[in-house]
C-alpha cells in the first residue's frame, strides 16, 4: 500500500502532540513536513513544541517549518487548556534539531505546485487555526491542485463553543483564514466539537496509555493527565475532549467516523458571534455543499486505536 502524503499543519499543543506521536508510528503516512502556527501559543513556542516532539518521537527526518506569526486580520489569542508552554507540566529536554529556513507558507506553495505539476495530490491535517493555509492560498491559489483535501479539526455546528458561546478555538483564533479556505472549493473534511466532544480521555484511559506506551509513557501520562478538564457538568464525565488526535484517526481509521455533507459558512463580521461556523443542512442556502462533516464517532472503536498505535512505542523500544 502507497503511504498517504500528508502535511501536518499545527500549533502544539497536548493534543496536536498526541496526534503527532501517533502519526509517527503509522508507516500508512508519509509526514512530508509539519508547519507550526500561531495557535494554542506563539508561534516561537509552537515550532520549539513541535522540535521537542519530533525528537520526542524520534523522528527528526521530519521537516519543521515555521508558519505564520499571526492571524490574518485579528490580533492574536492563545489556548487555555496547555499550560504555559504548551504541553502543560511536562517538560522535554531542549530541541538539537532545528527549524528548516523556508518559511511554512512557501514550503506549502513550492511543495503543492510540484505536486499538482506530477498529478498528485497532498493531503493537509490542519490541527490549529488554517492562517498558513489560508496565506498560502491567497498567495497561489493554484496550490488547491495540489491538495487531496483537507481533514481539519476546527468549528462547532449542534454544538456550543468552547472558547465563547458560539465559537470553536481553532476557528475563533483565525475566522477570516477559515472562510477562505472553506470557501476554495477544496474538498474539505470537518472534525468539530460535535465530533470531538463523544471522545472523552479519562483518567482510567490515561492508566491504559500509560502502561503500553513504553519509553514515551511517562511523557504521554503527563500530558494526558494534565488535560483532564474535571468539568462533569459540560462533558458529562472526568476527562478531557480528543481534539485534534481525531484527524489522524479520520485518516487511518474512517469506519470509526459517520459524515454528513452540508454548506459551512464561517462568521468573520459581527464580534458577538465571530468564529461561529455555521452548518447549511437542508440546503437552505441554495449552495452546494463543501465539507463532509463529522457527526457521529465509535468512541471506543478510537480509544481502541489510539491504544494500539502508541503501543508501538513499546514495541520500537524491544526492537
């Protein structure tokens, strides 16, 4: 089977982290570079996140490029669920390997047009606000040629947000970057709170991880220990959402997962409800649909998968 090329777009991040670790041990994808964004952090802490775990998971070979040090219009606003550095308490020796000299916008650009010029095509994950992507395309929208489509955690449609009443982080921290991309016509494949909010890591989940993750255990219990929200009240247990873990799982397991297709517009206008996506079900609009939302997920069938892959770890370790 021909690995799946992707480009990882992210902003680390505990859960960009998770979804990193377990992509790195799927020999289904060829990581082609991971491009950190002004997110959950600034963008100087998100690209030395994203240095210590490659490191972490000993696969430096990968690429990191440092994207975009801003939102596209809006000032910039950081996560509240990572800590100060963005991988809440645990703490990873200082990075040896360093970030490429190319910048994450022309990475995407030089590396989609070469694509589309040899009739392939890249999957993107984006993990964090789409404002690399979104640049990129304003800059060279033949790019699009190049993508398969893009598989993104990012939006709330029955859901409420989860950073103000009616927005999503990823999105709210970069709307206008969001209405670009879901208006480029690239197939588009949506992982929101819907979606991620009936995936619950509890704490007896995080004893699991911890007993079959081998050398990077104590790391992972760390940071999966450090993400229980311990709010019942909105999520109806301990534990916290798996946010963006859920796009590789999409990738390497999408039996797990029930789409329905649907118009997304992205609101990037009115300041009380700035971020909020909203979902054309019925189509109301007259528009054609544009993303393949996710609404329902075996949450245990994806537990189950996580355990299995990060259990490679203790498995690289043996060998």
């Amino acid at each position: 089977m021909t690995p799946i090329p992707i480009i990882v777009d992210c902003d680390p991040g505990i859960d960009d982290t998770i979804a990193l670790l377990t992509a790195f041990v799927s020999p289904e994808l060829d990581i082609l570079g991971i491009t950190p964004v002004c997110g959950n952090q600034p963008l100087e802490r998100t690209v030395r996140n994203a240095l210590q775990v490659c490191e972490l998971g000993r696969r430096t070979e990968i690429p990191v490029y440092a994207g975009c040090f801003r939102p596209m219009f809006r000032e910039p606003i950081y996560g509240q669920f990572h800590g100060q550095t963005g991988l809440g308490n645990t703490v990873l020796p200082d990075p040896v390997k360093a970030v490429e000299k190319k910048s994450a916008v022309d990475f995407l650009i030089d590396t989609l047009i070469a694509a589309a010029a040899l009739r392939k095509r890249i999957t993107i994950c984006c993990l964090g606000p789409m404002t690399n992507v979104a640049v990129a395309l304003r800059m060279s929208p033949q790019i699009a040629e190049g993508i398969e489509r893009i598989v993104m955690m990012g939006g709330a449609y029955r859901e409420p947000g989860n950073r103000t009443m009616t927005a999503e982080f990823n999105v709210l921290a970069d709307p206008h970057a969001a209405h670009v991309v879901f208006s480029s016509g690239i197939p588009i494949v949506a992982l929101a709170l819907d979606a991620t909010h009936q995936v619950m890591l509890k704490p007896e989940h995080v004893a699991q991880f911890s007993s079959v993750s081998g050398r990077i255990s104590e790391t992972l219990a760390k940071l999966m220990a450090f993400w229980d929200r311990n709010d019942v009240r909105r999520y109806g247990s301990r534990g916290g959402p798996l946010h963006d873990p859920l796009v590789i799982a999409y990738l390497l397991a999408p039996h797990l997962f029930k789409t329905e297709r649907a118009r997304v517009f992205v609101e990037h206008e009115s300041e009380l409800c700035m971020g909020q996506t909203v979902a054309d079900w019925y189509g109301k609009s007259g528009l054609e649909p544009n993303a393949d939302i996710v609404i329902r997920v075996d949450a245990e069938g994806v537990i189950a998968f996580f355990l299995e892959r990060l259990s490679r770890y203790a498995e690289k370790a043996v060998a």
